[in-house]
C-alpha cells in the first residue's frame, strides 16, 4: 500500500514537471514575440520621468511574473534543498503570485472604471472591492502554508487542519467575474459613430471574455488541486496559472494601445471656386455641416452625447497617456483650395 502511494506521487510529479516545461516554454515564447511591442511603448513615452499608467502597468505585469515563474520552477527542479532551507524559502513564490494577481486585477480595474466612463460611484465600488479581494488573497495565499520538500525540491503546500489557499482562486474568479460583467454592459451600451470605435469596442469586449474565460480555466484547475489534501500535487498548476496570467493581462494592455494608435490620417482635397461673396458662404457651409456631424474633435467637451463623454478625444501623441489609453479620436483633415473667379467654371465642372 505504501509502495502504491509513493507510486502515485512519482507519477503526479511527472505530471507537474511536464505542465511546468510546458508553461516556461509558452511563456517564453510569448516574451519574445511581444518584444516589439515592448519596444513600441517604451518608444511612446515623453520620458524617462514621465511613463504613462498603462506602460507601468505593463512593466510590473511582464517582469513580476518572470520572477514569479523563475522563484516557483527554480524551487521545483532544485535537488539541492533541505527541510531548514526551504523553510527560508517556501513563502517566496505564493508572495509574488499574490503581487502578480494584484496587478493583474489592478489592469482589470482601472479598465473596467475608464470603460464606466469614470464614474465616480463606480469608481469608489471597484476600489473597495480590489481591496477586499486582495487582503482576502493575500490572507488565504499564505495562512497555514508548509514546506514541501521532495528528492531536494522545495514547494510549499496547504496541510491545515481546514484547507484555506483554494479559496485564493476562489476570490480571484469573483473578482473577475464582477469586472469583465461591468466593462461588458457599459461597453454594449455604446452607440459608436465610426466603424473604428465600433471595432475598439469589439476588441475590448473579445478581450474581457478572453481573459475570464482562459484564467477562470487555470483558477478552477489551481482551486481543485489546493482542495485536496496531498502535498505534493497542490502546486501542479502553479506555474501555468502564473504564465496565464501574464499573458492574458499584458494582451490587454497591448491590444488596447494598438487600436488607440491613430492612422495615418487621409488628406481630402475639396476644391472651392470663390465666384462671390453668396457662393463662397453657401460652399464653406456646406462643408462645415457636413464634417462637424462626423468629427467632434474640437469644441465637444461639453456634448451630452454618451459616446462623447466615454469615448473623448485623445491627442496622438499622448495615446498611451490616458490610462489603459481607452479614448480614440475620429477626425478627418480636409486641405480647401481656393481658386480665382476665372478658374469658377473649371472648378465646378470637377
């Protein structure tokens, strides 16, 4: 029987070794593809001084979770650890996926609350809520944790009387599901003027329901394997919830400031005749009417209209500026060429 037994967590920890090789070598790949991107927001910012929300966010979310995922794995494949050194180091790893999940819900927040238009009341229930959800994290995350050492590894695992790290996951799922709900219904309560808006809109809803659908998979993994009462299985999903989690968040923030990066604007050539006084008006009216109801980027920052007030107008050059960079500009550049009277005739013809 004990034979059995020690056969079963030989096999589990095969298991393990395979998801964790399996989630570095993601992870890693998904690191190098992202480069540019990288590249990109580092390039946008004014300076060194003055790094916008979202481009710190993105820093603390790709680099925290490579220390989360190197301090778990480095603890794992280890053969060198005793019961007196994995005492000083066992608590390392669940204190960076608590830091990890904090900014990873930290995105998710702000994101929900520019999408709710930043309503303050809104505002004030996401803020409670990211605090209560954090200090119940960071509580279950490390109460009655013990170290795990197996053939010179080090992990940590949950042999309490009453099994308290599950309802970590627990309180990750709610939290995520209260704020992908929120984002979700203000952003289908858009009515987007241009086909451009109407796509960031597509984008962010995929990516909310993405991200809740992937990481509610790793949670509910994590949440049954800490819910039983072996040692020696309970970190099996670790390192896949702490490579999820990294890419999941950070492909938000990505893709947000890659729809919020203007297009190279198109230059519209009208050309107006000035025949007279009257026709000059009448031409120059026209023009007017017929733009400003497509582009409100100037002189709309007091329009009731609902996609004014969540979608305002954001300089190009500060796209990443306004946090998560959830604004979008429509506008159109019109050049008017004005000719001569004896040129009235041509012009009109064209």
């Amino acid at each position: 029987m004990e034979a059995l037994g020690r056969r079963v967590v030989v096999d589990s920890l095969t298991s393990e070794k395979y998801l964790r090789v399996a989630s570095i070598s993601v992870a890693f790949y998904d690191y190098v593809i992202t480069l540019p991107a990288e590249w990109r927001f580092y390039r946008s910012q004014s300076s060194i001084f003055h790094i916008s929300l979202a481009c710190t966010l993105f820093i603390l979310i790709r680099y925290i979770s490579i220390m989360a995922i190197v301090i778990s794995n480095y603890g794992f494949f280890s053969t060198a650890y005793t019961l007196q050194t994995c005492q000083q180091y066992y608590l390392v790893a669940p204190a960076f996926k608590a830091i990890q999940t904090m900014v990873s819900q930290a995105i998710l927040g702000i994101r929900a609350f520019n999408i709710a238009r930043r309503d303050r009341r809104i505002g004030i229930i996401l803020l409670l809520l990211y605090l209560l959800s954090t200090s119940a994290e960071w509580f279950s995350d490390m109460f009655h944790r013990t170290p795990v050492v197996d053939d010179g590894n080090c992990t940590s695992g949950d042999s309490g009387k009453v099994l308290s790290t599950w309802f970590y996951y627990l309180a990750v799922l709610v939290y995520d599901i209260v704020m992908v709900t929120i984002s979700t219904v203000h952003l289908l309560r858009y009515n987007p003027l241009s086909s451009r808006v109407e796509q960031l809109i597509r984008v962010l809803i995929y990516d909310g329901i993405g991200y809740f659908i992937v990481l509610s998979a790793a949670n509910v993994l994590n949440l049954i394997l800490y819910r039983t009462t072996n040692i020696y299985t309970q970190s099996a999903g670790a390192s896949v919830g702490y490579a999820l989690t990294w890419i999941m968040s950070q492909r938000i923030l990505i893709n947000i400031r890659g729809m919020s990066e203007p297009n190279a604007q198109r230059l519209e050539n009208v050309i107006v005749a000035r025949p007279t006084l009257t026709a000059q008006k009448k031409v120059m009216s026209g023009l007017r009417s017929q733009f400003e109801s497509k582009s409100h980027s100037k002189g709309s920052s007091g329009s009731k209209n609902p996609v004014d007030a969540g979608l305002r107008a954001k300089s190009p050059r500060n796209s990443n500026d306004v946090e998560l960079g959830i604004r979008v500009r429509v506008e159109r550049s019109v050049m008017v060429d004005y000719r001569e009277e004896s040129e009235q005739s041509s012009s009109w013809a064209k």
